[in-house]
C-alpha cells in the first residue's frame, strides 16, 4: 500500500484512502476492506462513509470510473456495522480512546473551536463534546456518518 504522494498509511488519511479506491490497486484496495471488516465502528470505516457522502454527487459521471469501488466500499462498512456487539458503545476503550479529526465530524468540530485549537480528539474529548451540547445539536440536519459516530460514543438525541 505504498503511495507516491503520501508518506506512511494511507489508511490514516481520507486523501489516502481516495487515492487507495481511485487507483485501482487491488492489493491496497482488499486490505482497506479488510481494515473495515476487522473495525467496522473504527476510523477507517468512518472515512470510508466520510469519502463515500463527498463523491457521491459524482454517480452519474461517466468518467468518474472510481464509483463502484466507493459504492462497495461504503456499503461494505454499513452492512459490517450492524453485526457490531450490543454493548461495544462507550465502554469500548477503542472507541473512547481512538483519536479522530475533528475535519471529519462538522457538527463536532465547531462545537469543539470554542473549546480548543486541537485538530484532533480523542473519543472521551469527543463524548464530552457532544453530551454538554446535546440539547443544542440538531441531529437530523447531521451528516449520517457524524450521526453514528456519536451513538457508538453512546450520545443520541
């Protein structure tokens, strides 16, 4: 899964993971699915659904050649995310203790700006965030993949 534009996992990165479904690698492409598959509440798979919102504007394009693997991708980690554990929510030390990019959740990085000029969290941070703004938030006007993540950190409407 080596790149020439970026340095270390793409994995770690939406650029990286563009680049892993646009390319047509298919070595690099398995192991993304397999990263979902493994960690389907995870980062990856949250940047696989993050990506997936982003181009999906793109479908009808004839020469956006990408969009079955964004397609598969993405459906991939929904359908993997309803055979999560019932009780894997926020007593999950991998979910409360991964960190993530506050670019990736909207609603999340502008309640945290007035709080602090980190980029990123990690999911107690983020917990934290969303409990105190709870009643402020309007969660339908939510992005789906932002509206998931603060379930499985156990915050919902």
């Amino acid at each position: 899964m080596e790149s020439v534009r970026l340095s270390g996992d793409p994995l770690t990165s939406l650029a990286g993971i563009a680049e892993i479904i646009g390319r047509g690698d298919r070595a690099a492409y398995v192991a993304l699915l397999h990263a979902v598959i493994e960690q389907p509440d995870g980062p990856v798979a949250d940047r696989v659904r993050t990506l997936y919102e982003r181009v999906q504007h793109r479908a009808a394009d004839p020469e956006f050649a990408a969009w079955p693997q964004y397609q598969a991708a993405y459906w991939l980690s929904v359908a993997m995310g309803q055979f999560r554990a019932p009780d894997a929510a926020p007593s999950d030390p991998t979910i409360l203790h991964a960190l993530y990019t506050l670019a990736d959740y909207p609603v999340l990085a502008a309640l945290a700006s007035g709080r602090t000029q980190a980029t990123r969290l990690d999911g107690r941070a983020c917990q934290a965030i969303y409990e105190d703004a709870r009643s402020r938030i309007d969660w339908q006007a939510m992005p789906p993949h932002e509206r998931e993540f603060a379930r499985r950190l156990g915050v919902e409407p």
